[in-house]
C-alpha cells in the first residue's frame, strides 16, 4: 500500500526534475513491477490537489495554469513559477 505521503514525496520530486510531469509519470513511478499504474490515478489527482492547496504545485493545461476544481482531459503538474509572469511548460 503507497501512503498519501508517499504519493507528494514523488510529485515533489519528479516536478523538481522537470518543468512538468503528466500524472502518468507520477503514477508509473511508484506502481511496483507488474502493478496496473492506473489504479494511482484518482489518489494522485487528490494529492496533487492538496499540494496546491498549499501553493506547492500548479495544474497545467494547454501550458496554462488552471485550477483543479472541475478540470476534465489532459493535464500537468508543475511546481509555481518563481516569476509570476512564466508560466510552465
């Protein structure tokens, strides 16, 4: 079983890695050999959620950033820009 913790810890750290990570990627990270990474999804939408909440990451969609409320398709997380005038790729 991966904990909540488990699942910022690695959101943090692949978003510090790179300008942006898909959910895929997060997921995909902590699935073991063998383990279907889908399952991971709807946790890392929720604690991507609460990273935001505390302005540790954004959600981006079409290399904008949007709020998480309500999101539906495609999208990215990324740590906030530094410098409010850029915007994550």
């Amino acid at each position: 079983m991966v904990a909540d913790t488990d699942i910022r810890s690695e959101i943090l750290r692949l978003t510090g890695e790179k300008a942006s990570v898909a959910p895929r990627d997060v997921a995909q990270a902590l699935a073991g050999e063998g383990d279907d990474w889908r399952k991971f999804l709807p946790r890392i939408r929720a604690e991507a959620t609460v990273l935001h909440g505390e302005d540790q990451l954004v959600f981006v969609r079409k290399r904008k950033i949007v709020p998480p409320e309500g999101l539906k398709g495609v999208y990215r997380l990324a740590r906030p820009a530094k410098d409010e005038d850029s915007q994550p790729q």
